[in-house]
C-alpha cells in the first residue's frame, strides 16, 4: 500500500512540474511575441517615416538643382531635329 501511495505522489508532483514547466514557456513565448510585436510596430514606423523623408529631400535637392542651373546651357544636341510633315 505504501508502494502505491509513494507512486501516486511521484506521478502528481511530476504532472504539477510539467504543468509549472508548461506555463513558464507559455509566459515566455508570450513575452517574445509581445516584445516581436513591439519591434514590428518600430520597424514600420521607421520605414514609414523614412519613406517620408525621402521625397522632401528630393524635392529640395532638384529644386536647388533646378535654380542653380536656371537659364545655363547645360548641353547642345548634335544633330537637328528632322523637319515635321505636319506643315
């Protein structure tokens, strides 16, 4: 009877360790896909405001292009354009 008694509880305390066991990795698989979420959430908003800022440096850049070569030859064609028949 003892025997039996002792087996009850090694298999109880076995079942609660691995029912311990399955919550601590519950938890941590919960903490790294919250902390993956987080980061997710930072990479798109870093590519979103770097998506952002690309086109206003653009437009600055070809804006001072465009004024500090206003009115300059930069290059001549080496040929004449051909006559249009729309005459």
């Amino acid at each position: 009877m003892k025997s039996d008694s002792s087996s009850l509880s090694k298999a109880d305390s076995s079942s609660s360790a691995s029912s311990i066991s399955k919550k601590s990795k519950s938890k941590k698989i919960d903490r790294v896909e919250t902390s993956l979420k987080d980061a997710t959430h930072d990479l798109s908003l870093f590519k979103f405001k770097s998506a952002a800022v690309v086109p206003l440096v653009l437009f600055v850049v070809f804006g001072l292009l465009n004024s500090l070569f206003e009115g300059n030859v930069v290059a001549k064609p080496p040929s004449t354009p051909l006559p249009s028949s729309g005459r």
